[in-house]
C-alpha cells in the first residue's frame, strides 16, 4: 500500500468508503456512513497507508456533529436529569469504577505501564484522552491504538444492536441530501468555524463538539436563529471522523501492541459488557428504552455514539447529556485514577 502515491491511495480510500458506506446504508445500517470510511480506514491502515487526516479536518467533522446535536438540545434534557440525579450520579459512579478495574486488570495481567494502561481503558472522548495521556506519562501511541480499537468495537456493536433492536425503522425516512439552502446553513457554518476555533483555543476537552452543540442549542431553542445542517455536509463529517479513527490502526503501532492485543481485546469486551449491564439496570428505573440506555452508557468517543444514536430513532438529547457528564466527570477523576492504578496494579503484580 506504501508503494501506491498519495493519489491513488486517496482514489482508493475514497471510492471503497463510498461502496462499503451505500452498501451499509441499503442494509440499513445505522451509521453505515460512519462505519465504511472507519472500516475501509481500518484495513488501509494496517496495509501501511500514508494518508493521514488533517486535524483541522477533524475538528471542523466534529464541529459539524456539534451543530447537529444542537437541533437536539433543549433546557427541557437538564429536567430529568435534575429530577433522577440519584441514578445519574450512580451510573457515572459506575462507569467510573468499571473503567477502573477494567485498567486495573489490563496492567495487572498484561506488560502495559500503569499509566498506559489507565488512560488507554478511560470510556471518554478518545482524542481527549489521548491529548491527556502523554501529560501523565502513558505512552501515547498505545493509548490511541487502545482508545480508538474500543471505538471501533463500541461504534460497530452499538450499530448491529440498533439494527437488531429497531429493524427497518433505524433508516425508513428518505433522506434529502441536497436541500435547498436558507440562511440557517450560514448560521451554522458561523457556529461551526467559531465553535471549533475557540474550542481549541480554550482546550476545552471535546471543545469542537461541545461548544459549537451549546451555542447552537441556545440559538436553535429559543428562535434567535434555526440552524440547517444538510446530510450531505452531515455525510462528510462522518467520512472524515471515520477515516480519522480507522487510519490510526497503522502496522508499526499495531506491532507494538501486539503482545498485549488479547488482554486489551477482553478489556474492551468486558467493560462494554459492564456498561451494558448498567443500560439494562437504567431501563429499570428510567422510563427510557434499552437502546438510548445502550448509547447513553455506552464507552465509546462522543463523536461517534452522537452519529450512531442521531440514526436511531433514540433519545439523542438524554444519550448526549449522559455522553458529555460522563466526559467531564472522567476529565476530572482521569489523572486520579491512573495514579492509583500505576501504583498498585503493578505492586500486586511483582507481590505476586
């Protein structure tokens, strides 16, 4: 694949993308847009491909996404989360101490340093954490490889339980991919390039989704201004946070991780079977259905679980309010946590 020029591998990485996403979008599958490029990504990634996304590219896919939730968000989400905050802080107690004793077995039964280990584990935005990571000295490159493998596991198996769970329905509205544009696409583009802009200025952690979804909101909701995000601006954002993730998988890196794969492979299960477990308790609870429990508890990056639950039919506002608790809550814990588990992990393991 290194052999190809960057031309061809574009052409190449371009029309299979396309195939495998309509293929995926005629089975009806949920981000079937998402997961061609990410998939395709995957494979041209570990086949030694050079191409590599733009960061810039990135943040401004992920702004776009920020725009999309917006139509979503209303004041009205904060009601049932103030009016259940018992469950909802159990659930990010939860998530929080599954996370760390899936980190806390990952050290302990494989070579990984604490620290690596610690942040790699971490259910949060994934490039948040990998940002963070160097900072506490993990290594980076297996950090991203973990965090964006639990990705690509979270955003495929989130896609087959909605496809399974809603059927047909996951995509039974006809799309308009070229709508007429008004002034709400202008609007959005001004949010768009301004959210993501500051958000990174700030370093606010998932900053380009995140503010550009709470400016949006508070325009969107009280009618200063209605944003228009057409699908085919929606299509391209989701190709480029595809491509973004998949083309990571590189084979040096995958190399390096080679000897702990397994352990992280169980790791990744086993905390997805957890956060699973937490969905159906909060179906017990909540009267919410077991798909947007699914996504709101599922440990996979914001970006993706946002796309995944925008295509179905779920209640996107609670899953996003949940998703971006959860970020924060881990923002803050993250440091913490992979101190505890660097420290003892490995003091068990030479005890042993």
């Amino acid at each position: 694949m290194d052999s190809l020029s960057l031309r061809a591998q574009w052409t190449l990485l371009l029309f299979a993308s396309i195939l495998l996403g309509a293929l995926f979008h005629y089975f009806h599958v949920p981000a079937a847009l998402l997961l061609g490029p990410m998939i395709v990504g995957v494979v041209m990634g570990l086949s030694g491909a050079t191409l590599r996304i733009n960061k810039r590219f990135f943040l401004l896919a992920q702004a776009v996404l920020g725009c999309m939730i917006a139509q979503s968000l209303s004041p009205s989400i904060l009601t049932p989360l103030l009016q259940d905050w018992p469950i909802v802080l159990a659930v990010l107690v939860l998530t929080l101490a599954a996370s760390g004793l899936s980190g806390f077995l990952l050290v302990r039964f494989s070579h990984l340093p604490g620290p690596t280990g610690a942040w790699g584990s971490s259910p949060g935005g994934a490039s948040a954490m990998v940002a963070m990571a160097g900072d506490f000295g993990a290594d980076v490159r297996l950090v991203a490889f973990m965090q964006y493998l639990r990705v690509l596991f979270v955003a495929t198996a989130a896609a087959i339980v909605a496809r399974i769970g809603l059927g047909d329905t996951a995509h039974s509205v006809e799309l308009l991919w070229f709508p007429p544009l008004n002034q709400g696409f202008w609007v959005t583009l001004g949010v768009m390039f301004a959210g993501a802009w500051l958000g990174t200025r700030l370093r606010i952690p998932s900053g380009a989704l995140l503010l550009p979804a709470l400016v949006g909101a508070a325009l969107h909701s009280t009618g200063v201004a209605l944003l228009q995000v057409p699908e085919w601006l929606l299509a391209l954002a989701y190709a480029l946070i595809g491509w973004s993730v998949g083309l990571r998988f590189t084979r040096p890196v995958f190399l390096l991780a080679l000897r702990t794969l397994p352990q992280m492979i169980i790791s990744i299960i086993g905390l997805m079977l957890l956060c699973g477990g937490l969905a159906w308790m909060l179906t017990r609870v909540l009267h919410i259905d077991l798909m947007t429990a699914y996504l709101a508890t599922s440990p996979g990056g914001l970006d993706t679980v946002a796309i995944i639950a925008a295509g179905s039919r779920v209640d996107i506002a609670f899953v996003m309010a949940l998703q971006t608790l959860r970020l924060f809550t881990i923002l803050l814990t993250g440091p913490a946590l992979a101190r505890f588990i660097s420290r003892y992990a490995h003091t068990r393991a030479s005890a042993n």
